[in-house]
C-alpha cells in the first residue's frame, strides 16, 4: 500500500509552508512560487512520491482537421501547460506547434487552404483572450492586446473571419470582421448594447452572416447581419423562448441548427432565414443533440447525442433522411465533432477507462480509427472503476440522476467514506468521463466519489434546466443535494459518518451552501472558485459577463431580489459553517472575484472555525498550469485525510 508511509506525517500540527525564497526541507514538497498557501500543512515529499503515475497522464482533444496536408489538429501538454500538436496519421507522433508559457487549446487552420493558423490565448488566466496567427512555432497578434476577443467563424473560402471584441467600451461584444492576413483590414461591422453575441457562420457568398445572441440557456436570438451595411435583421419571434445549440451553412445556403423549438430537448433540423421556421430532420430522439458537423459536399451530417450523459454518433444521410449509429465506440463523452473536406469525421472521445484522446469515422463504413492513446503515468486505465447510474426523487418528486464510483470492494471491504462532487455552471452536467488524478483516491485510498446532476443541469431538457432560475428558487437545487445524501447514507456499502462535499464555481457556491445547510451530515468541504455572497459577485464580476449571469441567478439592483439574495447567500450564513473548510481561488478570476473566497475564509475564522486557503496568484477560474494543479491536488488529499479519512 504505497500511500501508507505519508500517512504519519498527517497526524502533525497543522504548519505554515516555507517563507518565500526559503528552501522546503528535504521530506517537503516544494511549493510553486506562484501559490500562496495559507492555514495549512506542508505537502510531504511522500505523498507526492505515492500519487505520481496518477499525477502524469495526459489527454490529447481534438481541436480540427487540416484541409491542406489532411493532419489532424490536437490539444495536449507534455511540459507545464497545454499546447497544439499536429498529428500526420494514425497514431503518429505529436508533433508540437506552439510554445507559449500560457496555455493553448485554441486553434484553427485556414479552411480550403491549411496554409495559415490562428490561435486563441490570455494571460494568466484572466479570459481577456487575444487572437494570433502562428508561424513557425511564434504568435503574431491580430487583436489589440486589451479587450476581450473572441474568434467565431472563418468563410469557406478562408479569405474572412468574423470575431468578437470589447474594445470599443470594455463591456459590449461587439462584432467585426477582417482578413487575417491583413490585419488592417479589420472592421466593425455591428456594435451591439450587451453581451452573448457571436457570429455562428458566413452565408456561401459572404454576403451576410448568421449571428446569434445568447440570452440564457434557454434563449438564445437569431439575426441576419448584412456585412456591408451592418444592418441587423431578426430571424424568428424572438418574443419565443427558444434556444439554439450549433448552427452552420451547407454548400447550397441551407442552415442547419440543433433547436429545442416545440421540443423539450435538442433537436437537429434545418433552420428558413425568412420566416424563422424550424424544420426537424432525420430520426426523432429522445435526448439533445449536442454537436454536429455538416460534410463539405452537403451529403451527410455526423451527429452526437446525449443519452443520460453518455455519448452516441449517428450519420445523417441528408437525402433519405436516414440516420445509421456508430457502435464502434464505447461508453463515453464525446467531444468536437468536425467533418475533414475529405469526409472523415473526427470526434474527441473520454471515457472513466480512457484519457481524452483523437479519433475519426469512416462515413461510409462507420469504422472507427483511433488516432492518439494518451499515457496514463504508466498505469492500467482499464482498471479505473465504471460508474453507476443512481436515479433518487427530490422533495417535490422530481426525479434526479448521479455517478457513483465505487472502490473495488474486494480490496476495500466494509462501508467506504464519500466525497459528493457537485458540478459547476449551473448550466452543465456531469458525465462518465475520465476521472485523471481523482481515481487515486477511488484506487489507492478506498473513497467513493458521487457526481450528482440536480435540477438546473443540462441534458435532461429545458424544462428541468430552468428549475433553478432566479433567486427564489435557488435553494430548490440545494434542498436536492440533501436529498441524495440522505439516500447514499442509506446504501449499505457506504459510511454516513464520513460523507465529504466538494465543487468549483457554482458548485463551490453549492458547496458552502451545504457546509451551511447540511453540517450534521458532512465532515468537511471543499470549495473552489466559489461564490460565497451572490450580491458582491453579481457587482465584481466583469461586466462583460453581469448582465448574463443576472438572468440565471437574479438581479441584484432589484430590492426584493437584492433581499433574497443576501438571504441565500452563504456568507450570510457563515455562522452555521461548522466544519472544516477548504477555499480555493485564483487571484486573476474574472468570473469569481477572489474577494469572494477572502471575505468567507476571514468570517469562518473570524468564527472560530478552521479554513485553509490557497491563491493562485499566475490563474484565474480554469486552472492551466500542471505544477499549480497537482499541489492542489495533493492539499486537498491532505484536507481529506486530516479532516474525513482520519
């Protein structure tokens, strides 16, 4: 049992981490320079030592295909931060095309041509993205170094990109569009007064562009802007709640689109510019289509839908309208899907057994090649646990799903202590995909890990994903969260005395929400990028994103709003924390400010209480640096051994 021999250093007095520039002892962990560490034990040497194949697996996302030497585009890190790769073939080497110290995932190449490629990046986590093109391993900026911008679509023809900025006042998304080999060339074609817009694709001739305003998750507007004059025309009623997932233009101008128009879910069909109707195309399906792909020649569309969370990939013959399911895959999440001008179509693909990894389908014989097989630190993934489908009906009878892993019960016998993980968003879900350094706890140190889907999660249709809304319904979905507590307490393999809570961003709200709520049943929690009182995040967040985060938790100028949500705000209720307490933020958050993990983690002890805190000063609300995840990683192993296994 390697995890045995850092055990003893737990039972230690909780210690501050060395100064800055004082070196760690030898038996220490060296903490990177860029976290700031406080209220806690050092890392001991080794514990690190003991998780370190779990430590260093790797993914590769498929990021696109290029038209010109038919290689496939990927997403992966072999040093501290993710960069793009060029794969030739089937599994063939990685062969690296960019070099930054920040992380990039981003990028694309000039469709019909491959002959120029242009990336998305920020610094430090801010999500003030810039847009580049790369040569040569080197980024040349195209943007103007300061606003927010974000790269929406390129024509066809690749002589044309449409992208968003707000650089005209800091706030609004406004949309220009430019030839990125001339970047003099840019323009604005269409200033807006508020956020959520982008450019979904070019019409054929370049005439116009499909442009589309996300409102919510269940409303999102569609408009005609004419790229000469800048005229901006509605598509549709847009007194309607309707949203739209994808959309893109086929050879002949048709648009297809995923809609849930007349439906509870998702639905792929075709979209008429003049009239705003929705026409359903190919087989009817019970759950949302959640990406598509149109073939170059019009031919085919390649699918995925969601099926309770995991993944399935039709082929749309657009002719006969029928659709045939790839079964060369097993269960899983799918990715990116994006077919090649050659007709492969390429997904990104993970599994609880599988890292991401690349792979493409044949369209005529639906056989599947795989295209990486990301390392997993040396160890055999396909001995990672398989999750359970639990299905629990909430207080009001609404029936609710969630992702159970248990630990192999012939190695770990007797009632195991759980960590329930609560997703964040609200606007998302969890699903059966690759677990990376979690399965250690699951593997090595016997604990169960539940991944619930409460009310306000996608994938389970509108209706069920607008249960949440606003400030008077919000604790709905925290009241759900004891409700499946209470029914894990009664599974017979699991100990109720040792039930733990975790979550980041919403999730971290609804992680101080249940420290609050549901102290008598939890041992500790684990909060990250969480949002502790909904009235300061609503008025420190950037502002280009308040207005559409006030739709999904309620405005904050109003009075009996601002009322409520002082009232269901955990800082609010901070007194009732009685457990321990584990605060994780990055200090260049621009969605959850990091005052809103100062001002919980200074109450709790102001209280009395016991919170560690750890700041990343170099991230911001998506961690990308390996050094800063993995010493988190290993905190947290510490907290939940101190405070729940122990």
């Amino acid at each position: 049992m390697r995890h045995l021999s850092f055990l003893a250093a737990l039972a230690l007095p909780l210690a501050s981490v060395p100064a800055a520039g004082q070196e760690a002892p030898a038996d220490v962990q060296p903490k990177p320079s860029a976290l700031v560490a406080d209220g806690m034990p050092d890392v001991p040497a080794a514990l690190a030592a003991a998780t370190r194949p779990y430590m260093e697996y790797r993914g590769a996302s498929f990021v696109g295909w290029n038209p010109g030497d038919k290689t496939m585009l990927i997403a992966t890190r072999f040093g501290n931060t993710t960069q793009l790769h060029r794969v030739a073939a089937p599994m063939g080497a990685r062969e690296q095309l960019t070099f930054e110290a920040e992380p990039v995932g981003q990028g694309v190449w000039a469709p019909a041509t491959g002959d120029l490629m242009l990336v998305q990046k920020d610094i430090g986590g801010n999500e003030f993205y810039q847009i580049y093109t790369m040569t040569d391993g080197r980024l040349t900026l195209l943007t103007d170094g300061k606003s927010r911008n974000a790269l929406n679509a390129w024509s066809k023809d690749g002589s044309l990109i449409a992208f968003t900025s707000t650089r005209r006042n800091g706030r609004d998304s406004d949309i220009y569009v430019m030839n990125p080999r001339d970047p003099a060339s840019a323009r604005l074609v269409a200033q807006v007064d508020s956020n959520g817009w982008a450019v979904a694709g070019f019409a054929p001739d370049k005439s116009w562009a499909l442009v589309a305003r996300y409102a919510s998750v269940e409303k999102t507007d569609l408009f005609r802007l004419d790229l000469g004059s800048g005229a901006m025309t509605p598509i549709g009623d847009h007194g309607k709640t309707v949203a739209y997932g994808e959309a893109a233009f086929a050879p002949d101008g048709t648009i297809w689109v995923t809609s849930d128009e007349g439906s509870d879910f998702q639905r792929l069909g075709t979209l008429d510019p003049a009239t705003g109707v929705f026409t359903p195309r190919g087989p009817a399906e019970s759950w949302d289509v959640e990406a598509f792909d149109l073939s170059d020649d019009g031919r085919f569309v390649a699918y995925a839908i969601n099926e309770a969370g995991a993944s399935r990939l039709r082929v749309l013959d657009v002719a006969s309208g029928r659709a045939r399911t790839v079964d060369g895959l097993p269960a899983g999440v799918i990715g990116h899907v994006e077919v090649a001008p050659w007709g492969a179509i390429g997904i990104g693909f993970t599994s609880a057994r599988s890292a991401a990894d690349a792979y493409s389908v044949d369209p005529e014989t639906l056989a599947v090649t795989r295209w990486t097989k990301s390392e997993t630190g040396g160890l055999d993934a396909a001995r990672n646990i398989e999750p359970e489908l639990v299905k629990v009906k909430s207080f009001d009878g609404l029936e609710m799903s969630g992702f159970l892993y248990r630990p192999d019960p012939a190695k770990f016998p007797g009632k195991r202590p759980l960590i329930m993980h609560v997703h964040g968003g609200p606007e998302s879900q969890w699903r059966p995909e690759f677990l990376g350094s979690t399965n250690y706890l699951i593997n090595e140190l016997g604990v169960a890990y539940f991944y619930p889907n409460v009310r306000g999660s996608t994938g389970y249709g509108k209706r069920f994903v607008g249960l949440d809304n606003g400030p008077f319904k919000r604790e709905d979905s925290v009241r759900d969260m004891g409700v499946f507590l209470d029914a894990l307490a009664k599974d017979k393999g699991l100990d109720a005395a040792r039930f733990g809570l975790t979550g980041r961003s919403y999730g971290g709200y609804m992680c101080y929400a249940a420290a609050t709520h549901f102290a008598d049943k939890l041992r500790a929690n684990l909060c990250v990028v969480a949002i502790s009182n909904f009235v300061t995040f609503l008025e420190n967040t950037q502002e280009y994103r308040r207005d559409l985060r006030r739709v999904e938790y309620g405005d904050e100028r109003d009075p009996a709003q601002r009322q409520k949500l002082m009232e269901i705000s955990p800082l609010t209720r901070v007194s009732d924390i009685r457990k321990p307490l584990f605060v994780v933020t990055g200090a260049n958050d621009p969605r959850v400010p990091a005052s809103e993990a100062d001002q919980i983690v200074a109450a709790v002890r102001g209280n009395g209480g016991t919170a560690w805190s750890l700041v990343a000063t170099n991230e911001g609300h998506q961690w990308g640096k390996k050094e800063n995840v993995d010493y988190t990683f290993w905190t947290s192993l510490l907290f939940w051994q101190h405070y729940l296994l122990n």
